[in-house]
C-alpha cells in the first residue's frame, strides 16, 4: 500500500494541501478530495495541489482541485503555497521560474529569507469572450445584474479564471456568503465564476470579501485580489499598486499599464501529514 502523504501551507489563511501525483495517482478522485477537504472528517483545506514530480520542458506542473472536486484554472494564494513548498524542498533557488497551470503559465520568486513569494499572474482581460460571459462580444464594464431582489453593479474579468467584481460602498461577510453562491451560478457565467465584492479605502488601499468558485467563502484570493485591483484600477478608484485587505490579510498588487498583474505575499508552512489506513478504507 503506498504512503498517503500530504503537506499542509497556508496563505493568508486560504490553505491547501500538496500531494505528489506520482505517489497519489489515480487515487485522487473527486469523491477523495471532498473527503481529505472536509472540515470535520477529513483534514480540512480549500483545495489540494498536485506537484507533478518531473519537470517538464523546464517548468513545473501544478494542477489545482477545489473542495467540491472540481478543477480551478489558476489561484494566486495556491501559486504561492506551491513556489514556497519548492523551495522549502530545495527544487528551485532564490532564482525565478515557471509554473504551468490549466490557466496559463505564471513566473514564481521566492525569497526565502523574507517569506515573501513573488508571483506574476498574467494579463487580466475584461471582454465577454475570453471571461467568458453570455451575450454579444464586449468589455464587461459597470453592468447590472439582478439577484436576490436587488440590483447590483458589477465588472468581469478573467485572469486565466473568471471573476464577477461587485462594487459597494460597504461589504461584509454575510452579504458575500448570501449573493455569492447565486452569483457564482448565474446563467450569465457558462463557466460559473468566483466573486469579489469590493470596497475603496483610499488610492491605494481596496477592501474585498469573496465568494470563491468550487470552494465557498474565503478568507483570502490571490486571483481575486488581482480581478478586484484591476477593476478597481480600471474604474479610476485606486492606482497601479494596491494593497488589497481580506479577512485573512492583505496582498499587495502591482498592474501594469497592460494589466500584467503581480502579486507578493507570504506562505506559511503548517505540517506534514499521512491519512492513516483505517481512513482510507472508508474514503478509498
């Protein structure tokens, strides 16, 4: 019987668990990862990372799985986590290097000394077509959507992962775990999509709860920190470096005049783990 290892990291407080594809194989399904992220009887996490163990064509390959099972494009916090363990096992330097997710390929940095890991995320794009979002081709700028009896403004935005940025004088917890779900699920969204609402503190400082797709409420996003600076950039709200607060933290973004995104931030590494065997036999 193989070794059912797992590390645990967390970002800002959004934790993951990092299992090695080549140990795991095709052990992790969709059933085992609801499992392994339960809260209650499993050990708990907001989503697994898979390190595949070669490296291929100089870059490392990172497949992220949501909670629910399903698999999510590109998360900043789960980059994070995944350039920390590399370098915490000695894989890469202090040198930057790549990263190939579903969502595109994004350059890492980590600098060991400071626990600050440096993350280009890629270009955010606002039109309907690359987000995606229904309807005729066009930058989804301040439009309205109806929800829950009440008519909010929002922006859409992909970074390799939709997003839905709701903007409001004044957000909380509730609001995001009520109109988040329905958002998440609006026909408007054919892929769903992960929520951000947003609140301007000052040129540069934003504020931001989020609904996340496959995983529910979050402490902390590294995409949705990038989708909610640039649409707050883009609306004339804040400048091209931003520092954006969630419950778990704060993450500071850097936009480009292109809308190349760059986030850094710290992750921390909590433990080493293997399931046991008698949990294994009820959740194989």
């Amino acid at each position: 019987m193989r070794k059912m290892e797992l590390t645990k990291y967390h970002a800002l407080g959004n934790d993951y668990l990092i299992v090695e594809e080549k140990k795991w194989g095709d052990r992790l399904t969709a059933s085992a990862v609801r499992a392994i992220c339960n809260r209650h009887k499993g050990i708990g996490a907001d989503g697994v990372l898979v390190h595949h163990s070669e490296k291929l064509q100089k870059s490392f390959h990172l497949k992220i799985i949501n909670p629910d099972g399903s698999e999510a494009e590109k998360s900043g916090n789960g980059l994070r986590i995944y350039a920390k363990y590399l370098r915490d096992r000695k894989l890469v330097s202090d040198a930057p290097f790549d990263v190939v997710t579903h969502g595109g390929v994004v350059r890492c940095q980590v600098n060991q000394a400071q626990n600050l890991v440096t993350v280009e995320m890629g270009r955010v794009s606002f039109h309907s077509n690359d987000i995606p979002v229904a309807g005729h081709p066009r930058e989804v700028i301040g439009e309205r959507i109806e929800v829950n009896g009440r008519t909010l403004e929002y922006c859409a935005v992909t970074i390799g992962n939709p997003h839905c940025i709701v903007t409001s004088p004044v957000i909380d917890e509730m609001e995001a775990k009520i109109l988040g779900p329905q958002l998440e699920t609006d026909p408007r969204f054919p892929n769903r999509t992960n929520v951000q609402f947003l609140q301007t503190i000052d040129a540069t400082n934003i504020r931001i709860e989020i609904w996340e797709r496959g995983a529910g409420y979050t402490l902390a996003s590294g995409t949705s920190s990038c989708a909610a600076a640039a649409v707050a950039h883009r609306l004339g709200l804040c400048g091209p470096r931003v520092n954006v607060h969630m419950p778990g933290g704060a993450l500071a973004v850097q936009l480009s005049p292109e809308f190349d995104v760059t986030i850094a931030g710290s992750a921390t590494r909590i433990a080493d783990c293997r399931l046991t065997q008698e949990w294994l036999d009820n959740n194989g």
